[in-house]
C-alpha cells in the first residue's frame, strides 16, 4: 500500500504552480486590460492610478519638448536636465498597484524610454553634441508612437 502523504504534497505542489503561473501570466505578461472599440488594448486603472499615468505621459511629452529647444539653442545643460526629470530616478514614484496592471511589453516600453533619457542625460553632459542628442531623441520617440498605438488607458 503507497503512502498518501508523498502523493498528497505533489498534487499540492501542483496546485501551487498552476496558481503561482496563472497569478504570473496575469501581473507579469499580460496585466489589466481589456481590448479597446479602436483595437488597442486598454489599460485598466483605478482614477488615481489613471491620473499618475496621464501625468507621466505629460512628463515625456515635456521633456522631449525642452529637449528639442535645448538641441536647438546647443544648450547641454537644458538636455540634460530635461533627461534628468524622466530618467530612471522617476520610476521610485510609481505607485505598486500600476505595475502589475501593465502588461509586460508596456513595461519594458517604459523602463527603456526612461533608461535612454538617462544615456541622453549623460551623454548631454560628457559629449556635448547635439547631433548625437538629436540621434538618441529620435531612437526614443519610435518607441513613444509604438507605445501610444498599442495602448490606451482606462
């Protein structure tokens, strides 16, 4: 006769896993979101979250503005403190909640937009050229447009 404990703990570490990767494909990969009437997908957030993320999209938008003066007027010290302002030290603001409702292909969207706003801030401030400011600003903006085609929030 075969013991039941042994077969009890692997069909509770089944179980165990089939949740750990369900909850994993829902915060991880996949997130909040419902598909949209225009065919993107919508992020589900709660008006505060809502809010937060509106805001930072606004933040980018800001900052790629000052950027473009900057490059215009050769003014390093603008570049880099617009970079500076949605670099990666921005994300220590992020609510918890908003991360796990993004799937994983926004987040990586975002964490590489501003992780190049933190090599434009550098690169402001050591190479002083604005040609290369110029180039780094429209690898960033691609990711921008691919970001605001495939998502939306709601």
């Amino acid at each position: 006769m075969t013991p039941i404990l042994p077969k009890l703990g692997w069909i509770l570490f089944f179980i165990m896993t089939v949740i750990a990767s369900a909850l994993a494909y829902k915060f991880i990969l996949k997130g909040d979101v419902e598909i949209a009437p225009d065919g993107r997908s919508s992020i589900l957030l709660d008006e505060p979250e809502r809010a937060f993320f509106l805001n930072e999209m606004r933040n980018f938008l800001i900052a790629v503005q000052k950027i473009s003066e900057g490059i215009e007027k050769d003014d390093m010290v603008q570049i880099a403190a617009a970079a500076k302002t949605v670099g990666s030290g921005d994300l220590a603001h992020v609510p918890p909640g908003i991360m796990g409702k993004l799937p994983l292909v926004a987040k990586k969207m975002g964490l590489s937009t501003h992780k190049a706003f933190d090599q434009m801030a550098m690169d402001a401030e050591s190479l002083g050229d604005k040609d290369h400011i110029l180039s780094q600003l429209n690898q960033i903006l691609p990711t921008c447009t691919a970001c605001h085609s495939l998502y939306k929030v709601k």
